[in-house]
C-alpha cells in the first residue's frame, strides 16, 4: 500500500510542476526519513488512528507506521496534508 501512495505522490508531484526531478526529489526526502527511523517509539502516536500507530511528517506528507511482527517497522500509508488550492475554487 505505501508503495502505491508512493508512486501516487511521484506521479502527481509530476504532473503539477512538470518536473520528474521535483517528484524524486520528494519521493526521495520521504524514502530517507523512513529510513532514519530507528525505533518504533521514537515518533508521536497518529492522533487520529491512536495507539499502535506511529506518524511522521515528511514535506507535506504523513507517514503511518506501526510495529510489526518480526519487531521491525511497518510502513502503513502515506497521506498528503497539504489541501489542493485548486479545489476549493
């Protein structure tokens, strides 16, 4: 599922700012700050979801994770916070 959200996020970033490395960029950002997270406490709990799920906020993009069964992480979705100006007009 996040891989999906990820490819999602590329290809939209993408289309809007007509620009591939604008799109790695981001995919990128995220991709690294997953990486860096080290243990599953070391981020707030997702205030909408509760315990056990984890969030992180990369650019403008939330990352929920929880723990998972071989005690590693568990990268759940990839939700963008930003609101599209475009659609409130």
């Amino acid at each position: 599922m996040a891989d999906q959200d990820l490819t999602d996020i590329f290809e939209n970033i993408k289309r809007y700012t007509k620009s591939e490395r604008s799109a790695q960029n981001v995919v990128r950002d995220i991709i690294t700050t997953v990486k860096e997270i080290k243990y599953i406490n070391q981020y707030q709990v997702d205030e909408f979801l509760g315990e056990p799920y984890r969030r992180i906020i990369v650019r403008d993009y939330k990352v929920v994770y929880k723990k998972s069964l071989n005690n590693g992480i568990q990268i759940l979705s990839i939700i963008p916070t930003r609101k599209n100006p475009r659609s409130t007009l």
